[in-house]
C-alpha cells in the first residue's frame, strides 16, 4: 500500500511525511492509521525482537497537555493496540525522576500526572509501571569501563567524568521489548532531546539521571532542615549525622552518593546542585544510553514525532508537521532528525537543538560508544 523510497547508506529510518488537513479529511486519523501500518510493516522489523514473550514497555513522551512537544494520545494508544494484536502484552511505563518534585514513587508519580493532564495516554486494559518499582528505589548498575577504554582519549580528557557505570531502573531487564515515542527538541544540557537523550535519561534510575545534571555529593540547606532525623536512619552509608548547629551534616567520604537522603529530606534540607557543563551532561548521558543498550539492543524500537513546530511568518504563528520518523537506531534516527530539518525548515533548527552548544557531541559522542551509526538509510514512505 505504500511507495518506498530510499537514499543513502546505512542504519534503517522510515519517514512517513505528515498528511495535512489540506489533503484529507480527518487527517490526524489518517496519519495514525498509516502510523500504524508503518509499525505493522515486516519488512521495516520495528516490532522484531518483541516476540520472545515478556512484557513490552511502551514509554509515551510525557508532557503536559497545553505542551507542544506533547505526542497525540491517539499514537500511544494505536501501540497498544497494536501489541495487543499480535498477543504481545504492552505495559506503559516511565522511571520515577528528579528527587524532591513529587514524582519519587508510583502513586505520586501517577497522581502528577493526573494532575498535569499528561497521563491522557492511558488505555483500558494497559497497566502503567514505574520501571524502577514503586518507590522509585530498584536499579541495576552496570560497569562499563572497559567499553569506555576504547573511546578516542581526547573526547574523555576534556571532561572530569570519573564514573564509567551506568544506573539504571532496576525492571528493564525484565522487558521483552521497548517502544520509545520522543518528540525531540532543544535541550540546554544535551542539546538535543531526542532519541539518545530519551535511552539515557529516560531509563536511568533516581541516581543515574542525578549523574548528568550534578558533579557534586548532595548537600545541607541548614534553613530547611528540621532534624526530624529521617536521613540520618535512612543513610545507608551512616554519613549524616546530627551536627553542632541545627541541622545535620554529611560525610562526604562516607556518602556513596545513593540519594536517598534527597528523597526523604521532604522539605527540601538536603539537595543537589545542578552543576554539571553540558558536555560533562552529555557524556554522562551517553553512558547511561550505552548501559540500557546492553541489555534492550536489537529490542526497542524508536519513534521520533517531528510535529507541532512553530514558525513565526510576519508576526503570525503557523504550525509545522513534518512528520514521524521511526528507527531501531538512536543515533541514525537523532542524526535523521536533525537532517530532515536542516533541510527543509533551516529556520526550525534552534527548536529541536540548542545551536548555542555543539549537539553533535552527545550523537558523535554515541557513535563512538557503538550505540549505532550515523550513517542511515533514509526510506521515505509515500500515500
Ligand atoms: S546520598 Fe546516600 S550515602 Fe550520601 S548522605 Fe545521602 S543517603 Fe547517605
């Protein structure tokens, strides 16, 4: 039913160009009728890997509902329907994220995003999880020196990283296969919120996604604290203690940098400071993204929505959709992206990366990581 056709050389990535409402009637029908056919399609693989039983995560890009990186519902509920269709059992799923926001375990998670309207994703019958479980605390680390040991020396000496493990939420393991919806834009510590950014952040555990925001050891805010002593029990470590004024203090040799006392610090008496560079956040990224590749290659499929961009035309807003990339490679779907604007919409580029930072760092950066390639075969699908 479709007409292929296909330039360049490399990793797979299907382009389905946006149907406008100029063209049809019931456009955003018809583009998730042909969203799912794309995925449907044997001949692209999007849903091989998915077939060896065990549950299938389905991460909607979460946004709030006035958002214009927020993906149509509708999208996540044709996958759904789709698993459900091939007797592969879909689970919705997300981690818990930034410590102190309220989103640190299941119900609090849940109920924000009740609050914010962004769990308009919801399907009957499709449960939602946090993949790293319901207190957010469940995580696997995964060592990765000896893979980082082979990266060019020069890309690893400009930054101070001295960490090579990944964190990540304990439950991905578990999945038999992944989809990853992402609407990519512009991003002020990655550059790019896409693809790679979604693998490393995306599936990070509380203290992976610390790691790319924060080179330091959490510290006391002595206004906030009131030595309830709930940290000081639930250090792991003992490296709180009550000090000589009012409030506690760390041992910062003792910390092994868990988070937990962030967490329970409720009132915000101890926190993190957001000091990373961007280029020490996208190296970090790169190796949390490097960590979920080890154990989902070949098992996710990756769905880039180029749609809702803004253009200002003589002081009047237009909206332009592009259309929805799909791929089982990061870095060839990122790089797609970023190629597909480039070229037709030049003035849309600072939306979907920020041209203040060199974004091709955290792409070429994956690429030496071996998370995928550049290089990509562009098949473009015609109506
Ligand atoms: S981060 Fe973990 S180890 Fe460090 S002080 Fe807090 S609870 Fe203790």
């Amino acid at each position: 039913m479709f007409e292929l056709r296909s330039r360049g050389k490399g990793s797979a990535v299907v382009f389905l160009p946006w149907l406008e409402e100029q063209v049809a009637a019931d456009s955003l029908g018809k583009n998730v009728f042909s969203f799912e056919e794309i995925l449907k399609f044997k001949m692209f693989h999007l849903l091989s890997g998915f077939k060896g039983g065990g549950l299938v995560g389905i991460r909607p890009y979460l946004e709030k509902a006035d958002s214009p990186n927020r993906i149509d519902p509708l999208f996540v509920k044709s996958v759904c329907k789709i698993l459900n269709e091939q007797n592969i059992e879909p689970i919705l799923c997300d981690t818990s994220f930034k410590f102190n926001d309220r989103h640190d375990n299941l119900t609090r998670h849940y109920k924000n995003l009740n609050k914010t309207g962004q769990n308009s994703f919801h399907c009957e019958s499709v449960p939602f999880a946090l993949l790293d479980g319901i207190t957010g605390e469940q995580e696997i680390c995964i060592d990765l020196k000896s893979k980082i040991e082979n990266v060019s020396p020069s890309t690893l000496t400009t930054s101070s990283l001295n960490d090579f493990n990944a964190y990540l939420a304990g439950e991905i393991s578990e999945l038999g296969g992944l989809i990853m919806l992402t609407s990519p834009h512009s991003h002020p510590q990655s550059g790019i919120n896409g693809a790679i950014k979604n693998l490393g952040f995306g599936l990070s555990s509380k203290k992976g996604k610390i790691k790319q925001y924060s080179k330091s050891k959490p510290k006391v805010n002595p206004s906030n604290c009131t030595l309830c002593g709930k940290c000081i029990v639930n250090c792991p470590t003992r490296a709180i203690s009550k000090g000589p004024n009012q409030h506690v203090i760390i041992d910062h040799d003792l910390c092994i940098d868990c988070g937990k006392c962030v967490n329970i610090a409720y009132f915000g008496g101890i926190s993190y400071d957001f000091d990373a560079s961007p280029e020490f956040s996208q190296l970090s990224t790169v190796i949390q993204a490097l960590g979920a590749w080890q154990i989902l290659q070949n098992k996710i499929t990756f769905c880039n929505f180029l749609l809702n961009f803004e253009l200002d035309q003589n002081g009047e807003k237009k909206v332009i959709n592009i259309g929805i990339l799909f791929s089982k490679d990061p870095v060839a779907i990122d790089q797609a992206t970023i190629d597909l604007i480039n070229e037709g919409h030049p003035s849309l580029i600072d939306q979907v990366m920020d041209i203040k930072l060199p974004v091709n760092n955290l792409i070429s950066l994956a690429e030496q990581l071996k998370i995928g390639q550049r290089e990509y075969e562009l098949i473009s699908v015609a109506y």
